[in-house]
C-alpha cells in the first residue's frame, strides 16, 4: 500500500518562501496568496506550529510583505532566513530542521511555484519529509507554471492540497474549545478562502 502522510500539528513546520515586497507587481494573484497564509498562519498560532521564512536576496527584492504579522507568533516565527538558492533548504535552515528531529511534515506556501517552492519540495522529499502544498497558497508570474510545478511536486511524491484542508487536517477534532477557535478562524476567513480558491485553484484543471 502506499505511503499516506497525515498532518500532525507537533510534527508539523509552515514554510513560507519568499513572499516579498518586489515580488508584488510581478506575480499572478499576489494579493490571494498573501490572504491564503496569513490565514495559515493564524492557524498555525493556535495550534503552535512553528514557521520558517525564507526571503531571497532581500537587498535587491525588499523584505516579507508587512500583511504577515510574523511579530505576533513569538518563538513560532523561528527565523527569517536571507538565500541565494532558490530552494529554501539552506544550510541554515537544514540545521533548524535537524535540531527538531520529531518534525515530519511541511506545510508550504510562497512564490514562485515553478522555481523556489518546486526545488524546496523537491529537496524536502529528498530529506525525507512530508511535503503539502497549498494550492491556494502558491503562485507564478506566469499562471500556467503553476498547474505544472505541483504536478511536478506529486510525481516525486508531495501531496497538494488546501489551506482549508490543511488547517481540519490538524485539527483532526471537533467539540474541543481550540476547534471552537479553529471555527471562527474558518467563518472570519470564509470569503477571503473564496477569493484565493477562485484566482488560484479554479483554472488549474489538471488537479
């Protein structure tokens, strides 16, 4: 049988890649991506899972969007790391990683789906880790990249999915007061979760 990954929050790191202030102008659907892990990102905070930025060359491309309160998440937020490499394993956060040797799982959202977010997958899934994708949390400038790059992801055995999805998938149970604070999440998201899944997900017939 094959192999199912299942998200487990204390197993569990978000990375966001390189959602940057240069990047604004220039990437299909910018605005619907930063929507998507922000709310990510307050599901992560109530279910203390960790996140790890990358920004690349953030002298030439300026830092992460400021929409991101990664102040709020307190020891979550564990770095910001500057790169060159497109993929986001660098050394730097190779090390991040294996100093929490009970992490199996990575969430991971960010820009650009067929170049940073592809080879961090792909270097991810070398390594060993589960890897999802948010659908609704990745893009290109050019939006038919996209469909291909997850594509991509799934032959070489990430999974894609929803930040919806992925946000009942670490819940796992209803009827507990963090499910409850998980729910008004969901409700005060709800057309913000609209907006994404229509510019983002909707054309890519291939999933």
């Amino acid at each position: 049988m094959p192999q199912v990954a299942k998200l487990v929050p204390e197993q569990t790191v978000i990375f966001l890649c390189d959602m940057q202030t240069r990047f604004k102008q220039a990437i299909h659907g910018f605005d619907e991506v930063v929507l998507t892990i922000s709310k990510i990102l307050k599901v992560g905070k109530l279910l203390n899972i960790p996140v790890i930025v990358t920004e690349q060359n953030p002298k030439g491309l300026g830092p992460t969007v400021p929409e991101f309160d990664l102040t709020s998440l307190g020891d979550l937020h564990i770095a910001t790391v500057e790169k060159v490499l497109f993929s986001m394993m660098t050394p730097e956060v190779k090390a991040l990683l294996h100093e929490r040797p009970h992490i199996k799982s990575i969430v991971l959202s960010g820009i650009e789906s067929h170049v940073c977010v592809l080879q961090t997958a792909l270097d991810l899934l070398e390594e060993g880790y589960d890897v999802h994708v948010l659908a609704d949390g990745v893009s290109s400038a050019n939006a038919e990249e996209v469909p291909i790059a997850l594509s991509r992801i799934q032959q070489a055995g990430g999974y894609v999915t929803t930040s919806e999805s992925a946000a009942f998938q670490l819940q796992r149970t209803a009827g507990t007061d963090q499910f409850k604070a998980l729910s008004r999440v969901i409700k005060e998201e709800k057309e913000n979760t609209a907006q994404s899944l229509q510019k983002l997900v909707k054309i890519r017939s291939s999933l």
